[in-house]
C-alpha cells in the first residue's frame, strides 16, 4: 500500500520497480525499448513527449492499447539518492539538484527583510526551472514527472461553470460525470481530516488565515491533495521520516508525495510497452520524407542526449506514425511554432501561440499581530483556501501558501488565482531559437486589482498591513512568474475537440497548452482528466 490509497496493483509494481532498478543502475532508459532501428534512424509506433500530467495519461493508455511508446523527457529521472542519502534537496539547503542549470537559485520569494535569500549552487540539470520571458517567467518541474514532482499538489476540480466557459465545446456532463474522477482515481487525490487539521501544528499558518478570512465575511474550504495526508499526520507525530515537515516543496518532495512516477507513468512503464527515455531534448518535428515506409512513419524527431551539466552528448533521430506532444504549455508550443516558422510543418495553422495566460496568478503576503503565531513548522502542502470565485466584481481562489522558514516569521502569504481575461501569445524567435512570450505587465492589471479588493478587506477586517518586503522590491502584489502556464495550443481552436493538430494526421496536443489561459483553479487535475478523455476517442478512432 502507498499510505491510504488501494493495495497496490501489480502493474504498478512491475513499474515503480522498473524505475528503482533503472535509477540504481545509474540508467536514463526505464522500460524496455520498444524502438527498432531502421539504418541511422530508430522508429516507434508512438512517442510522447515529456513525461508531465498529459504526457503520463497518453502514454498509459497507449501501452494499455498494446501500442509500443517510447517517452522523451528533457530532465532526469529522480530516483537515485545522493551522497545525503536524498534524492532532493529541501528549500532550505538547496543544492545543485534544485535548478534546471542555474548558478543560483531563484526562488518566488526573492528577498526577506528586504535581504536577498538565494543561494548560489552548482550548475546541474536540477528539477525546478524558472524560464524567462521579460515581464514574466515560467516555473516548470523538469524531469521525469514535470511539474508533479515539483508543485504544491492541490488536486482542485474546477466549478462547472468555469469548466464549461473555458471549453465551451466539451460535454462537462461527461467531463464530471467520467473522466475528472478518473482523472482524481488515477492521481491518487485524498482529503484531509477536519478535526486533525483542527489541532494540528502544521497547519496551524492556515487556521490562523482562516480565521481572518471569517472575520472578513469570506468562505474557505479545504484543498484535496495528492500528497498523502496520513503520511503527514505521521511526520507530525515524528514516526516517519519528515517531508512536507521538512521543508520539501518547490524542489522535490522525498516522501509523501503521489508525483506521476508513482502512479500514471508507473502503471505505463507496467504495461511493458512504454519506455522512458531521460536526459533527452526534442528538438525538431519535421514530416517523414519516407511516408508509408517502417510502420507507416508521419513525423521524425531530432533528439539531443544530455549530460547533467546539460551539454549535448548525441543526437539522434527518431521517427513515429503517432506523436504526442505533452512537453507543457510552453514545451508543446515552441515545438510546434519552430516546425511551422522553420518550414519544417509549414501547413501548421496561425492559432498556435496564441490563448497563453498565468491562470490569473498572484501573491501577496500580510504581516500577523504578534499573538498570531503561524508556527516555525509549516506543511508545505497548501490545506487550505478562501474561495472568493462567485465574487461578481473581483473573482478570486487564494490557497493559503507556506512559509516554510523553521522559524516564526508571523507572515502569511497566499497565491490567488484571479478571473484575467487578458491573454498573451508566443512566437519563434529565429535568432535564438527559441520561444518567446509576449506579456507585458499590463497585462497583470486586472489580477492585481482582484486580489488587492480581497486582501485589503482581510487587512481592514483584522487591521493588519502587506508585506512590501518580499519580492525584491517595495511591491504588495508579484505578478511577474507564474506556476500555472497555460495555452498555446487550445483546444477546439489550435486543435480539434481532442487534441489533434488539424492537417496533420497523426499529431496530437495533450497536455496544458490546451488550456485557455485562465482556469480558476490549480490546473494539474483538469490536464490529466482532460488528456483521459482526449485519449480514448484517439485510441478508438485513429489507433485501432
Ligand atoms: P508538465 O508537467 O509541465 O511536464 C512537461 C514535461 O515536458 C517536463 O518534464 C519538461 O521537462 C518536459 N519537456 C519540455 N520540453 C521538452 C522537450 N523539448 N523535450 C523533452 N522534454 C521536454 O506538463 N498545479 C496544480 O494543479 N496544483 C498545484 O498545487 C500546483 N503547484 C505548482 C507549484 C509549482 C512550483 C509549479 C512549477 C507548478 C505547480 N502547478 C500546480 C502546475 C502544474 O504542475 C502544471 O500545470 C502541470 O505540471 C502541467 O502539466 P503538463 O502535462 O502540461
């Protein structure tokens, strides 16, 4: 058993061993090869690429299909424990296993007291990457999971009504009826106990925002979660080793956390037809000049090998009949817009990069009077959120987010997500080769002034003041990185009604790119349960 989830299958157990024993051996190759080499080139029936939350569901399904796939991901695989005996650093001691090849971590919070607080680390192919795109920047988890090994774990299904403004086109009968508890089963979503959190130190941060939130007039709820909260309960009492205790978040949970390698991609690598293949960029998408040749392949790939300073060792290519991509909302769109930009997929239409948005994200932080103690050790799985969504004016869902500094900083911070309708869009810039996203900071306007109508009624209702000294600078309010890109590819506008890129057989979006920019809610749960659907009627109507 993983903490209260059902025993577990054999499948799964056939997987996460092909994980461990892979990690152990020191190989970036999970999974036995379904890939056959035709001269310089290999070939796969299917490749997804990247291994987050739409990349996870597709690749289960396909080796459910009996459809041989191989999986590319960029980062590593994280299994193998260092010299500490961890496999992740916390975000107190980060290490080179904390960013993606950075010399110095970044984190959200850049300054305390107006004093800088990153470090300096070796450059690694580490897990947390912060992308830059002037006026905002991106975080994406890298390796293999994506962003479950890195977020915050808030497993929230989105109000059906917010659900259905965004996919106007998708039956959110069906979506609520099948495919989000699927998506919840699949996940391994569980709830926390009421009297526990009621009691407990580690949430004591929440209750005390709670509280102002009544005094406020303001409704919270709990948060469900995909890290285990038994598993919590049992850090607090010190009868396991310590995790969300133990300031684990940002950079990799040791334990505790159902991160995709425990549950989507170890019932993929269980099947015995999915491999995953680590250290490995895609870099280019191009049609096969060869159709109708070894399985019928459509498109090749060119593939860079990493090494863990992130120098290219190899390159290869592979070919494919069926290509997923799942490399995330940004990942996914630079693929497409380089193929398209660079005559390689010329036919790719106008719609890509465009629907990007940060999914309204916002965060702010208010100073405590001296007797409300938020405590020096703080879960850092976000429990708890004032659900402010059906406010008329100023639509906001702010989690109560930790500080976990193991010391009393009476400080509580919160990350909303805000109803912005502005949008972004993204474009191939040939020069450097790369994806570059156009959002000014304008853009943030209208989150701004959501979240300050909100959190100036706490501050009054409990006379209590922001923080200005946070984010580097004298702001209340940062708005320049979001944890929740979403679009570039959106769903029934740069794709069909289920992700197939139109024009091109054979090529399908799956992952958050389909997303218009602004869901309401933290977003994984609404990836993966649309990528379910989105999979079925694929592996129905095209792969059979
Ligand atoms: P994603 O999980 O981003 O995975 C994409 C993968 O593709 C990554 O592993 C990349 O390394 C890889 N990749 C990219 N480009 C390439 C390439 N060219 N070649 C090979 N591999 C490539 O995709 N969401 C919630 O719902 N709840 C939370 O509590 C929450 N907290 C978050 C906290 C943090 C710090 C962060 C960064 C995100 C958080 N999110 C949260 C967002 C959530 O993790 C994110 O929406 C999903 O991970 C996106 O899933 P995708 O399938 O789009």
């Amino acid at each position: 058993m993983i903490g209260n989830m059902n025993p577990i299958s054999r499948r799964r157990l056939l997987g996460l061993v092909a994980l461990n024993s892979a990690a152990a051996l020191g190989l970036d190759i999970v999974g036995s090869g379904p890939a056959a080499a035709t001269g310089r080139r290999e070939y796969s029936p299917a490749v997804v690429v990247g291994t987050g939350y739409g990349a996870a569901v597709t690749a289960l399904r396909l080796g459910e299909a009996g459809i041989p796939t191989i999986m590319l991901e960029m980062g590593r695989l994280w299994d193998t424990p260092g010299a500490d005996g961890r496999v992740f650093s916390d975000m107190l001691h980060p290490d080179r296993r904390s960013m993606w090849l950075k010399q110095r971590t970044e984190l959200p919070l850049a300054s305390f007291l107006w004093f800088g607080i990153d470090r300096r680390i070796e450059r690694y192919t580490g897990v947390l990457d912060r992308v830059h795109h002037g006026d905002m920047s991106v975080y994406v988890g890298r390796g293999v999971g994506g962003g479950s090994l890195v977020n915050g774990a808030m497993a929230v299904t989105p109000k059906r009504a917010t659900f259905a403004e965004a996919f106007p086109r998708v039956d959110a009968d069906e979506m609520y009826r099948v495919y989000f508890p699927r998506a919840r089963e699949g996940l391994g979503v569980n709830h926390i106990d009421p009297q526990w959190f009621a009691a407990c130190e580690a949430y004591r941060y929440a209750r005390v925002s709670g509280k102002h939130a009544e005094r406020a007039g303001l409704t919270t709820r709990f948060v469900p979660s995909v890290y285990d909260f038994d598993y919590l309960r049992r850090e607090e009492e010190r009868a396991v080793p310590r995790s969300a205790l133990a300031s684990e978040v940002i950079f990799g949970n040791n334990h505790g956390k159902r991160s995709l390698d425990r549950t989507y991609l170890a019932d993929a690598l269980g099947t015995g037809l999915v491999s995953i293949q680590a250290l490995r960029h895609v870099r280019a998408i191009e049609r096969c000049g060869r159709p109708g040749g070894r399985g019928g392949a459509r498109y090749v790939l060119t593939v860079d090998e990493l090494d863990t300073t992130g120098r290219r060792v190899a390159t290869r290519q592979l070919a494919t009949r069926h290509l997923f991509l799942g490399a995330g909302s940004l990942g996914t769109t630079e693929l497409l817009l380089r193929a398209r930009d660079t005559g390689a997929l010329p036919d790719l239409g106008g719609e890509i990069g465009q629907g990007w948005g940060p999914n309204g994200n916002v965060m702010t932080a208010r100073a405590n009077h001296a007797w409300d103690r938020t405590g020096a050790t703080q879960s850092g799985m976000p429990a708890l959120a004032i659900d402010a969504w059906d406010d008329p004016r100023h639509p906001v869902f702010a989690e109560v987010a930790p500080m976990p500094a193991g010391v009393e900083l009476w400080v509580s911070l919160y990350l909303a997500i805000t109803r912005n309708p502005e949008r972004g869009h993204v474009v191939y810039d040939a020069t450097s080769d790369r994806a570059v996203l156009r959002w000014d900071a304008s853009n943030a306007q209208p989150s701004v002034q959501a979240a300050k109508a909100l959190f100036d009624r706490l501050n009054a209702a409990n006379h209590t003041a922001y923080r200005a000294d946070l984010f580097g600078d004298t702001r209340t309010f940062e708005t320049r990185f979001t944890y929740h890109p979403l679009g570039g590819a959106v769903l029934g506008v740069a794709t069909d009604d289920y992700g197939r890129v139109p024009g091109h057989p054979g090529l399908y979006v799956t992952d958050s790119a389909l997303v218009p920019g602004n869901l309401g809610v933290n977003p994984f749960v609404t990836i993966t349960a649309l990528a379910e659907r989105n999979i079925e009627r694929i592996v129905a109507e095209d792969l059979r």
